[in-house]
C-alpha cells in the first residue's frame, strides 16, 4: 500500500477502505484490501507516508481469525486503523484500572477520534485529540493545552505548550522506551517477556510487571511491584503494557496519564 493520505473507513459489506495502491500506482478510495493470502497475525502491507518532509515506513499486522466474502477483510475483525502512517487501536477500546483493592483508580476511552483518561468516579482528566497525522493535542477538561504527542510509527515526544521536551517514548522491538531527554538517559524500559507478561526495568532491573491471570476463563491483569504485591488490576483486558508506567519513579500524574493514553492510542502491545 502506498500513497500520501491513509485515513481508512469501515464499509458496510466488510471491505476496509481507503486511499491505498496495488502494485504500480494508486487506487481509488474506496477499493477493498485483499488479504486473501494473508496469514493470521502476518504482515499484510508496508505503508509509506510523507507529511511536513518526514517520511515514515511501516508495516501493518491485521490479527485475521476468519474471513467473510472471497478475500476481503472482514470489518467486524478489523482492529487497525490507518491515520498518519501509524497504527492506532481501534475506536471502543477501554481499559479500566483498579487499585489492589479492586477500587476504580483511571480509565482511558477510545473514541473515534480522541482518548479520555478519567478518573475513578468517571471525572475527565485529560483529553486527547488528533490534530494532524502522528501528532495528538493533549487538554484538560476545561480546555487548558497539556502537552502534544507528535512522532511516527515507532516513537514520539510529548512537549509541553512552550515546547519543552518531557517525554520521550520509542519502541524498539519488544521494547518501549520512556525517558525525560532526548538521548534516552537513563529511560525506564517496558520489556515484553512472552505471550502473558510485561515488565517495567530500569537500569536493567526489573521492579514491577503485569501478567495475564485468567480466571473462570476471562483474562485479568495484575500489575505486581518488586516485592509480589498487586498494585493494579485490570479484568477483561488483553495483555497491554500501559498500566506499567503507573509504576514508573518521579513520573508526574499528568505526563504519566499522556505517555499511558499515546500508548494506548497508538496499539503497542
């Protein structure tokens, strides 16, 4: 797929639409992304863009379970959206975020185009919108600018209003990078280990992790600090690493609440 805008849309018959090329040139909007051939979990396409003179190369994993129609890309089994070259999660999702207690401590919503990170008892706290492709506006509820996300496909700064940096975050692999400088000093690092946990490390030593302990058949996640003690649950979850910076030292709450939101955003598992 190639092309210079990569906004998609949901048609009714199950094709996934947008402006995309085969082989040679562009295609219309509009036309269906085959994936006939495409294994479960594979790469179905490398996607280059070009916004602002930056150019971002990336691929694109569709998790296919079935199909529906002669190769096209069922829309109910969709879980990417194309926006900027980036590949967000999709609209809906929701993570909620209790303390060991089982008390509502955050909850961050997707919608279509924004992120709300809330509060226990439902109160805003910040709000995500897209502004442009890779970036995201960050406000408060009574519209104060926070911060702006803006990057590519596999890293980004969050700044705040004057510029200032405050956050770096760069995956690399299995890898997510969080750091308050631009080398990466010193960054406290989310580590994938295997198919049911993520760890949180910093100078190359773990001090917390979420792990998938399904119960009656659902999933539900722990976060567990150094000493074993669950510090946050999370019930009928996929395994996500974003609760994990909920863990991170000298992180203030709001840049915490923008790193976990942009995450989440963005679809890094």
């Amino acid at each position: 797929m190639r092309g210079v805008d990569h906004h998609c849309r949901h048609c009714a018959d199950g094709e996934a639409a947008g402006p995309h090329s085969g082989p040679y040139e562009l295609a219309p909007v509009g036309s269906a992304v085959r994936t006939s051939e495409a294994a479960p979990g594979g790469v179905v396409g490398i996607m280059t863009t070009e916004h602002e003179q930056e150019k971002v190369v990336s691929s694109y994993r569709i998790p296919i379970a079935a199909r529906r129609g002669p190769g096209i890309l069922s829309a109910a089994l969709v879980s990417l959206c194309l926006w900027g070259g980036l590949a967000l999660a999709a609209p809906g999702e929701r993570l909620e975020i209790a303390d060991g207690a089982g008390s509502p401590v955050l909850v961050l919503a997707l919608e279509a185009d924004r992120v709300t990170v809330s509060d226990g008892v439902g109160a805003p706290l910040l709000v995500g919108a897209r502004a442009a492709p890779g970036r995201t506006d960050y406000r408060r509820p009574d519209g104060t600018a926070f911060a702006a996300a803006k990057g590519d496909a596999e890293a980004f700064k969050l700044s705040a209003p004057d510029g200032r940096l405050l956050r770096k975050v760069k995956r690399d692999g299995d890898r997510i990078k969080i750091a308050d400088n631009a080398e990466n000093a010193g960054a406290a690092v989310l580590r994938r280990r295997g198919e049911d946990k993520w760890e949180v490390e910093l100078e190359q030593a773990s001090f917390g992790k979420v792990k998938d302990y399904p119960a009656d058949g659902r999933s539900r996640l722990k976060v567990k600090d150094r000493e074993g003690e669950t510090r946050y649950t999370l019930a009928a979850t996929p395994l996500t690493p974003v609760p994990l910076v909920l863990l991170i030292p000298d992180l203030p709450p709001g840049e915490a609440q923008a790193v976990m939101a942009e995450i989440l955003l963005r679809g890094w598992r």
